[in-house]
C-alpha cells in the first residue's frame, strides 16, 4: 500500500450515514410480531424459547444475518485467528483492564457517537452490568475455540449485532436524536470502536511496558478484524495493515474526538465503577494518573480525567515487570485462558448468568 490515506472525509462522511440495513430489516420486522419479539428476547437472554444459534435459525429462516451468522468472511485465516486467541490468553488480564483504562474512555472522546450511550442510559444508569457484559464478550470472542463447534463466538457476535440494530430502533424512535451526528451507532463509530479493542489495546500494552512483535499484532488485529466483519462492519472499514489501522485510527480521532458533557459524563461512571472494583493497592490517584499516561494529556482533558501524573518510578516498575513477563515462556494458552476466564468469573459471582 502506498502512504495515500483511503479514509478521506468524503468517504467517512457517507459511513456515518450508513449503519448495517440487514440487522434493521430484521428488527424492524421481529417488532412488527409480539410473538417474534418474544423469541427474539428469550434467546438474548439465553432464557427459555430458542436457545442456541441454530434454534433460533428455525424461528428466522429468511433472514441472512441469522443464517449466515455462523459463517467466517472467505478472507479469514484460522492460522492467523489461532495465534491471536493464543496473544489473547497470554494477556488477558492486562488487556481487561485496558479495555476499562483506555479503551472505553477512548471511544467516549469520540463525541456524536457517544450520544447513542448518553441517550440510551445504559452505561449512566447500569454500569457494571454493562462493563461486565462488555467484557463477557471479549472473553467469548477470544477463547481458543470460540469459532469452533463448541465455542459461543458466533453466537455472541450475532447478540450484540441484534442489540446495536434494537438500540438504533429506539433511539430514532424516541424523537431526541439529531440527524448531524450521523446515524446512531454507524459504519464510522463500529469502525473506531473496533479499533478501540484492537489497535488501541496493541498500543496500550507497548505503553505498559510489552514486548509486542509484529506478527502478535498482525494476529491480534486479525481476529478483531472478523469479530468486526460479523458484526455488521462494512468490509472497506476493516484495515488490511497496522499502517491502514493507524491511518483510519488518525482519521476518526480529527473528525470526531472533542470535549462533550456527554462524554464526561460516562467516563465519569467508568471512574466510578473502576474504583468501586479496585482490589489492588493502587490509590484513585494512582488508576487516574495511569488512565491519563495511556490516553495522553490531550484526551485525558477532554475527559476530565483529573489527577497527578503518575510517578516516574512507579511506571518504571510497571514497564520493567511487563517487559520481563513478555519474555516468559507461553505455556498451554488454552490452559492459561481458561484459568484467567474462571478467575474473571469467580470475581463477580453476582452478575454470572451464563452456563
């Protein structure tokens, strides 16, 4: 590829006003029949009704995104998708609390696309719930075997591609939507956000300290990459290099990241809940100083993410540990998911809902 950047205002401009008109078509028509509604609900909420993927195909036989959800892109490489599983495992716990420190609050510097979840409410008012079932997703998405036969990828990603579609439902339904920022949770916000779990945690990690070759992160951004894809992701929004991802990652960030209320508010509920979970000896000040150290001074002001920098040889010991764990053997990454999942789990007993 050459140094031309594809993603030109023009070209984001339409992605905004685009979202992913197979998931509305089918809300639109399962809202139209309580009764298909009522399934439809059963089966988000694993309850009774149809319970797995190919239950729920019996009920929605003509509709693509159900029938096809099981489907990897023809472009996707199991090889490529393996590896980044195994990257996952081996930093899992540190990635889960990027995905807090960095990655969420990153995406909620992006200002009209965080009016979808100013408006909706449901990180203000349930945010643990929220956080948590955030995170149940990254966890399904990267097990080793989440694509295969036993695993709850497809599954998960058709979930969360229903409610973006079911939340674009209601928020243009109850008349406090303004047309200028875009369609609620568009091509262009889908884009960043994925970014914000690929990407973005890639560079956080660098920032803590890892050693994180090429070939990990071309892994990694692969598996993104298809989470993305079956999610609704438009094709020409999914980068073919870490250049690319750089690219539209610069091109979103001049476009739409600015100071709002909304989106202080929510990194607010975020600080909140972060504090309120925080078992480690770690000081308020010390979480925020190092929420400000991996977003950067400028966003971390746009946020109002207010505290000291955190000290010179408290980063140190934190990079210099890193940096020695990346150089320690692998191990079994199945083994090593699956304890790191588990401890996930028996850390909040009160929201495990899942068999």
């Amino acid at each position: 590829m050459s140094g031309h950047n594809l993603y030109t205002n023009d070209f984001l401009d339409l992605k905004r006003l685009s979202a992913d008109p197979q998931a509305d078509a089918f809300i639109r028509h399962v809202f139209a029949d309580e009764l298909k509604k009522k399934q439809l609900q059963e089966w988000m909420a694993g309850k009774s009704g149809p319970e797995h993927l190919d239950s729920l195909k019996g009920v929605f036989p003509d509709f693509e995104i159900v029938n096809k959800a099981g489907n990897l892109p023809f472009w996707a490489e199991p090889r490529l998708m393996k590896k980044g599983a195994a990257f996952y495992a081996r930093h899992s716990t540190t990635i889960m609390s990027l995905l807090g420190l960095l990655s969420l609050p990153y995406c909620y510097t992006a200002a009209n696309g965080a009016m979808v979840l100013y408006l909706s409410e449901l990180i203000r008012k349930q945010t643990t719930k929220r956080l948590y079932d955030t995170a149940v997703f990254v966890w399904e998405v990267m097990g080793p075997d989440a694509f295969g036969k036993n695993g709850n990828a497809y599954e998960e990603i058709l979930k969360v591609r229903i409610m973006h579609a079911a939340v674009r439902y209601y928020t243009l339904a109850n008349g406090h939507w303004d047309q200028s920022w875009g369609v609620p949770i568009n091509q262009e916000d889908m884009a960043g956000t994925n970014l914000s779990f690929s990407l973005i945690v890639i560079r956080g990690l660098r920032l803590l300290g890892f050693n994180v070759s090429q070939d990990d992160q071309a892994a990694f951004m692969h598996i993104w990459a298809v989470v993305g894809y079956l999610t609704g992701l438009d094709k020409d929004l999914i980068p073919e290099s870490s250049r690319m991802a750089q690219q539209l990652d610069n091109s979103i960030k001049k476009r739409q990241f600015k100071t709002s209320t909304q989106g202080r508010e929510l990194t607010s509920s975020l600080t909140a809940h972060i504090m309120s979970v925080n078992k480690s000896k770690a000081t308020a000040e010390d979480i925020l100083g190092l929420m400000r150290y991996l977003l950067g001074q400028e966003i971390a002001d746009m946020l109002a993410i207010n505290a000291p920098d955190l000290p010179r040889y408290k980063l140190t010991l934190i990079k210099t540990m890193n940096l020695l764990k990346s150089f320690k053997p692998e191990g079994d990454s199945k083994k090593v998911y699956h304890a790191a999942y588990a401890t996930f789990k028996a850390q909040n007993p009160e929201l495990v809902k899942r068999n």
